[in-house]
C-alpha cells in the first residue's frame, strides 16, 4: 500500500492489533473503528491522535480493562480475549490521570 510504512521483517512484533472494534453501549459510533497496526521490539511507538480518537479506549483495551467488541489482538502472541491473566504479568499502563489518589 502507498502510504503505509512496510513491516520490517527482522524485529519481534511484541503487539498486534487486528482489525480492533469498540463500541459502548447502543452508540452507532464505534470509539475504535477498525484499528490495526504493530507494534515492536527495539522501537519507540508514539499513539497520537486527537481527542476522541480512540487512544485510551485502545489501551484499556490491550491491558483488559475493556473487552473488544471485535477484533483482538495479541500481545507476545498471547490473544487479549483468553490470555489476559498471562499477559498481565508483563504489561503495565501509565495513565495520563491518577486513576487511584485524589
């Protein structure tokens, strides 16, 4: 495709996002739409986008506070619909907002 970066095909993919879908409640606007990309070892991944884009819904996602409505994605191979237990042992999230102190 034209405008896309090719894969490199010598790094380890660490995280997969295929074709990820959320939709909350009976919204006819999905807050992610069809989100694929890679993200990989030995590289620095800047998730930028406007406000409403999809960011923090994609990364409640991966880190299993929200289910996919479809879509998945893997993370080390590992799939965010039945691995998350395993997964969890080595991921973790910095939110921009303390979520737990006032």
């Amino acid at each position: 495709q034209p405008f896309f970066e090719a894969e490199p095909a010598d790094l380890v993919k660490g995280v997969c996002i295929q074709n990820l879908v959320k939709v909350f409640g009976s919204s006819s606007t999905p807050a992610v739409d069809g989100l694929s990309i890679s993200f990989y070892e030995s590289q620095i991944t800047a998730f930028l986008g406007h406000n409403g884009a999809g960011k923090t819904t994609t990364m409640s996602i991966l880190t299993g506070m929200f289910p996919p409505t479809s879509g998945t994605a893997t993370i080390y191979g590992k799939d965010i619909r039945t691995d998350m237990d395993a997964i969890r042992v080595s991921l973790g999230m910095c939110p921009q907002h303390n979520i737990l102190f006032q």
